[in-house]
C-alpha cells in the first residue's frame, strides 16, 4: 500500500502535474497529499485512473470517504 505522496512520486509527477491532470487546484492536491482522510471518492478514482495504480493500493486515510464506502 502506498500513500497518496509516494504513489505520485512512483508515476514520475510534480503536485502541479497531478493537478493539471486532475483538473483542480495545485493548492486542493497538495491539501490531499497532506491530509489525504479528506479526498473524495471521485477523486480517489481519478487519481488512481491517472497514476495507473489500482485504487486498493493507495492509502487514503482511515477516516477518509473512500474507506468509509469500501467497507459498507
């Protein structure tokens, strides 16, 4: 399992990249990286797309949405 910060570093790109490609703010994406409890599930899914790592790979926070719905 890898965090949100070392699953980016393993893809090769910079926090600007990855929110380029998300289509947010460098500002929201680096808030993610820092807190990651607080993404969503859309954007756990997008991030996963786009890094090209399965999304049960990445750690997201214990509290986080994404693993509140994975264990309903």
């Amino acid at each position: 399992m890898f965090t949100v910060r070392q699953a980016r570093l393993m893809s090769g790109n910079t926090q600007q990249d990855l929110a380029n490609l998300l289509g947010i703010s460098v500002h929201s994406y680096r808030r993610i990286e820092k807190r990651p409890g607080t993404a969503t599930i859309q954007f756990a899914r997008n991030f996963s797309r786009v890094i090209k790592l399965p999304i049960d790979k990445i750690f997201f926070g214990r509290h986080s949405t994404y693993r509140r719905y994975r264990e309903k």
